[in-house]
C-alpha cells in the first residue's frame, strides 16, 4: 500500500523486517527482491508519487516537478558540472533517458581484484542482469522511432569503421517523443515507478511517500531503523515525525544522499563522501543539409562504443529544445540564425570514464555541498573523445561542427579542421561537460580504510545497515550506470534476506 505522508496531520510510526530508504534504481529493486522473499518492507521515499499524465511538458517547469534542486545540482570544483538528480517516486530512473548497459566483466573483475570483493563475479550477476532486463524489456528501439540522428550515427560507425550499435533501452511501447529527461509521459518508459515499485506493492510492501530520512537508528552496534519527517513536496517545508523501526536498514538515496543520511547519523567512517566519482560528458553540435528534426524519436538511440576500452564512449543525446538552446553558440543574431538551423541539427557526445576525484561534503542539518576537480588526464582523454565526437558527425554527413569547446573555434567547417580540437592547448578547464552518473562515495572495499561497505553493502561500522545504490561503485565503469546499480542493489538485498 502506498501512503502519501507529505502533509500528514500526525507522527506515523511503522515496523518492518526491512526499511529500504530511496526508490531509484537501487532501492526499488532491493525493496521488491526483499519482499518477494517473504520479509515485511516498508520503502521511504523523499519524492511524491507522480501518475506521468501530470508530467510538465516545459523544461523547467518539469525540472522543479521531479528534480532535486529544481535540477540545478552542481559539483563546483576547477569547473561547475551540472549534476542532476531526481527527487520522485522511481528516482533518478523517472528521468533519466533510459540507456541500458551491463556492467563489463572486466569492470567487475577489477573491481573484485582491486577491493578484494568477495562473493561478486561476472557469472554471479550474470543470472540477476539476464532477470533484470527481462523485467524491464530492456532492448533496442524499433528504427521507427529512432529518428534521423541516431540513424547517422549508425551510418557514421559504417563510414569509419567504428563499432558502433542501437542503444538498449527500458521501455514498451515508446513512440520516440525524446521527452525522456522531463519523464515518460506516455508512461512507456519502464522506470522504476512503472515497474519494481507497483510489483513490490502488489506483493504486500507498504511505500511512504513525501519522507525525508535523517537518521539511522542504532542500538548495541546495529542499524535498528530510520527517522525522519515528512515533506512538502511544493514548499519543502518540514513536517510530522515519522519512525521506521526494522531489523535492517537499506539506504538508497543515491551518491549525495547516501553519505548525507550517513553524516548526519555520525555514522559510516571517514571514508563517507569521498571517493566521488563520475562519467564526465560534453556534446557538440552537427549540422547537416538534410532535416535531421532531432526531436523526433529517441533522445539517446545509438551510440559508438569503439573506445569504449580507450575509456569514452560516444553517445547521441537530445533534449527538448528549451534546454538545446544552451548548446547553440553564440549571441543575438548569430545565435538567432543558428537557432533557425535546429531542425538540421544533431547532437552528439563523448562520455568518459574519468578518474577525477571529489567529495560530497555532508554536514549535520546543512545541504550536503558537492566537490570535484577535473584532472588534467581526464581534460585530455575528453580532447581526444572530442576530436573522435566531431569526426564521426563529419562521417556522417554533417557540413559544420560547433564544437563547445574554449580555444577551438565556434564552428569547424571542413573534416580536416578537426586536427584544430587535437591539436590545441586544452586544459580541462576548456569544456562545458555534466555529470549526471555520480557514484562512489561509500565505496564496497573490504580493503581496510578504503571502503564504507563490504562486498554485501553491508557497513564496515554497523551491523545490518546496508547501501544499495551507486554510492558503492569503487569508481566509474565507463557505461551508463542504472542496470548494474539494479545488478549490485539486488546482490546485496539477496543477502540481507539471509540475515534478517
Ligand atoms: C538526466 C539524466 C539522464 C540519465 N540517463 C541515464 C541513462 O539513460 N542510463 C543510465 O544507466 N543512467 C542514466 N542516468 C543515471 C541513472 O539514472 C542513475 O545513476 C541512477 O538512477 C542512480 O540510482 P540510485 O539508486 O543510486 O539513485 P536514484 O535513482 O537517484 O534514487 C535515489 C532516491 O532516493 C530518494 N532520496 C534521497 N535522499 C532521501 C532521503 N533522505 N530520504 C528519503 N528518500 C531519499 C530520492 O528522492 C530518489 O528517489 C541519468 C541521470 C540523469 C540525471
Ligand atoms: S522517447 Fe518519449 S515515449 Fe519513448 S520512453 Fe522517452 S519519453 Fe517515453
């Protein structure tokens, strides 16, 4: 059963086998794996509950609707990185574009190799990631609703012989409207308010919506429940106590919420927010003589995974056309007369897997701020995933290239001017990139100082308080991250099932 506790008129005092707190990618699969093995589950969520019919069409208006901090959420370092987060039943899943990769097996085993992680291999979540994409449909979308920029990228990996292929995706019945990053308002995307959260309310859990956790409950050295107070999802303004009391504790609030719920406990080590990690990306922008109207079909349907072992992947990426003009250089009529040009414009972008560093730095009763430098290797390998961005949009057919990049010029009309990109000056400070897949600032290591959890997600400093979700990544794996979050939430609910 659901219960929306956002403007309850009274304190609310639950028990359970298990409190799962988040319902994204992490907490979702967890709390269904947990109740579909006979425990009693109560899910917290943050966010209300949201039908997609009621989804806003504008940009920020959606942005207010279903991201944290209206989706203005920055890593300020050597640059500011937009990284973005949602705060709604189904988590960031509700708006993220729904890509879809495995974890690669040599990801894990470097993982395992580095963290002595035990009980973790490719042939042990081999059997969760076939049920995981079996649940979530997880496959390419039809050619029909591609649109025209994912289909050049296909013909841009044939013209250069990179490898490239159709993005799997999470979803039934989508028809390419590209709305993704404002929420499926068809409801086709198969996000985790769609999926595991109706499944695990089928099966008897109870889902408290508009609660904010604040703190975990420890009694004798384990993890006893969570506390917290309801929440306006309009004013933010705090409301009635409200009490999980269980025999685990699962957090799921993502990389920033995580630590935040850690610290404000005064629990989980020194190792609590450090270790924050990210896909570092950046676009650019292809125009081409032919229409392209990039705002028909999938956002991001293709990508080029040719480097992917270099470390950078290529992407397409779209958004609606309120966010795009952000993308579009340069100001009054130049930008105008750009602008007029969008419908054949397409976008792409290179995601690396970066080894910059930062620290989600959360203190008791203040927003966790949030701290990242670009290294200077990362800055570099993003200049050669940039060069490889331009000349696979030249590959495919593009006449002009507006690459967004400080020290290159604005706009690159000729294949050969992309050496101009290779051959520049750059520091890291010369890109515009976000970073929306943040992880790892309560590592799984069962190295001694290196880790907040062991190879379960169970806490190196409290019993039976456990971590679901991406916080836990030893660092980036390189490939869009929500399937091997699901992957990695639902090893460590197997496990807490045993124990409970
Ligand atoms: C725009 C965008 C596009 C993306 N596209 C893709 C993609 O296509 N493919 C992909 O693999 N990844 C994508 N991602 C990333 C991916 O969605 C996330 O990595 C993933 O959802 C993270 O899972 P999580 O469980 O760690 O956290 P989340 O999914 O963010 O879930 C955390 C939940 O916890 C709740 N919460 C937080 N704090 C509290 C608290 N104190 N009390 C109660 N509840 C709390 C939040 O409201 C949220 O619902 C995208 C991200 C963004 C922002
Ligand atoms: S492209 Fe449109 S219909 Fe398809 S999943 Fe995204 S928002 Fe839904």
């Amino acid at each position: 059963m659901m219960h929306d506790v956002a403007r309850a008129a009274r304190d609310q005092r639950l028990d359970a086998d298990v409190v799962v707190v988040g319902s994204g990618a992490g907490g979702a699969v967890a709390a269904h794996r947990l109740q579909r093995a006979g425990k009693s589950v109560v899910l917290v969520e943050e966010g209300p509950a949201i039908d997609p019919r009621r989804y806003h069409a504008e940009s920020w208006e959606a942005m207010k609707q279903l991201y944290y901090d209206q989706g203005m959420r920055a890593m300020v370092g050597n640059l500011i990185i937009p990284t973005m987060q949602g705060r709604v039943v189904g988590g960031t899943t509700v708006v993220n574009s729904a890509i879809c990769f495995r974890l690669p097996d040599e990801v894990l085993e470097r993982w395992v190799e580095e963290e002595g992680l035990r009980d973790l291999s490719p042939d042990v979540l081999r059997p969760i990631f076939d049920e995981v994409e079996e649940f979530l449909n997880i496959s390419p979308e039809e050619d029909r609703y591609q649109g025209r920029h994912n289909l050049l990228m296909r013909d841009a990996c044939a013209a250069t012989g990179w490898r490239g292929h159709a993005i799997r995706r999470n979803s039934r019945g989508c028809h390419g409207c590209g709305r993704c990053i404002l929420g499926c308002p068809e409801g086709a995307k198969l996000s985790m308010d769609r999926t595991y959260v109706p499944a695990f309310l089928d099966l008897g859990g109870e889902l408290l919506t508009g609660v904010r956790v604040e703190q975990v409950m420890v009694s004798r050295g384990r993890a006893v429940g969570v506390r917290g107070r309801a929440i306006d999802p309009v004013t933010m303004r705090r409301g009635r106590r409200v009490e999980v009391r269980a025999k685990a504790v699962v957090l799921a609030c993502g990389t920033v919420g995580t630590p935040a719920v850690l610290a404000e406990s005064g629990l989980g080590g020194g190792m609590v927010g450090r270790n924050l990690v990210n896909h570092v990306a950046t676009g650019m922008l292809g125009f081409f003589d032919q229409e392209v109207r990039a705002w028909d079909g999938v956002n991001q349907g293709y990508c080029c995974d040719h480097f992917r072992k270099d470390g950078f992947i290529v992407e397409v990426f779209w958004a609606p056309l309120d966010l795009m003009t952000i993308r579009v250089p340069g100001f009054g009529m130049a930008h105008k007369q750009r602008m007029a040009r969008m419908g054949h414009v397409a976008g792409w972008g290179a995601m690396i897997r970066a080894t910059s560093k930062g620290r989600v730095w959360a203190r008791p009763g203040k927003a966790p701020a949030i701290f990242y430098w670009m290294n200077k290797r990362d800055g570099a390998l993003m200049q050669r995933a940039m060069k490889a961005t331009a000349d696979l949009l030249f590959a495919g057919g593009a006449k002009m290239v507006t690459p967004g990049i400080h020290g290159v010029p604005t706009e690159l009309t000729d294949p050969g001017q992309t050496r101009l990109i290779a051959e520049a000056n750059l520091g890291s400070q010369a890109f515009n990139p976000i970073g929306n897949h943040p992880m790892g600032t309560c590592r799984m290591s069962e190295r001694k100082g290196r880790g907040v959890v062991d190879s379960h997600g169970e806490s190196h400093q409290v019993e039976r308080l456990f971590v679901a979700d991406a916080s836990v990544f030893p660092d980036a794996p390189g490939v869009n991250p929500q399937v091997s979050i699901m992957a990695l939430a639902a090893h460590c609910a197997d496990y807490v099932a045993t124990v409970v």
